[in-house]
C-alpha cells in the first residue's frame, strides 16, 4: 500500500493543478493570472516529487523531499508575515508542508 502522504501530496498536487481558482478563493488570495501560475507551479512540483517519492522510495528520496517541503514551509511563513493579501495562503501552505514533514517518517 502507497504512504499515505504520497497520496495526499498527489491528491494536493492535482487539486492545485486543476482548479487553481478554487485553491485560491479557499485561502482568500487574490486570484489573478500570476496567482493561478504560481499555484499550477506549486503543484508541478508537488507531483513530481510524489513521482519521485513512488520510483524511488528509499531513505534518501524521502530526506530530500522532507528538505524541500521544509524549506517552502519557512518561505510560506515568511510570506505570511510579509504580504497580508497572501497571509492565510502562506499559513496555509506552510502547515501542510509541516504536516508531509512529519508525515514522511
């Protein structure tokens, strides 16, 4: 059976993939076209690291992914408190970043 936080970073990923708008209206950020290019980025990225995590699911691969998801967790936290606009976005994405951190064991 798959980790159950690769399911749930793929699920985040295609979320943010198809329905940017959404994702948007749900954490109060503005919705323009750079707001939807940086959510369709974010869930690239999130999908390719559940496409790395599936093919190679060693100790290695899982302390990689728990590095990037902490580094964009600290520069979610530091958008929060930088941009009010993208205030809830930024806890938002952070605290889900926190959580696949503990979650990847």
């Amino acid at each position: 059976m798959p980790d159950p936080s690769l399911l749930l970073r793929a699920a985040w990923a295609l979320a943010l993939l198809a329905a940017p708008d959404r994702v948007l209206h749900a954490v109060d950020a503005p919705v323009t076209p750079s707001g939807r290019r940086v959510v369709r980025i974010l869930g690239a990225r999130h999908l390719g690291q559940a496409a790395a995590l599936a093919l190679r699911p060693g100790a290695r691969t899982r302390r990689w992914s728990r590095r990037i998801d902490e580094a964009h967790g600290a520069s979610m936290v530091m958008l929060a408190a930088s941009s009010p606009s993208y205030r809830r976005a930024g806890l938002t994405s952070s605290a889900l970043a926190a959580t696949l951190v503990a979650s990847a064991g």
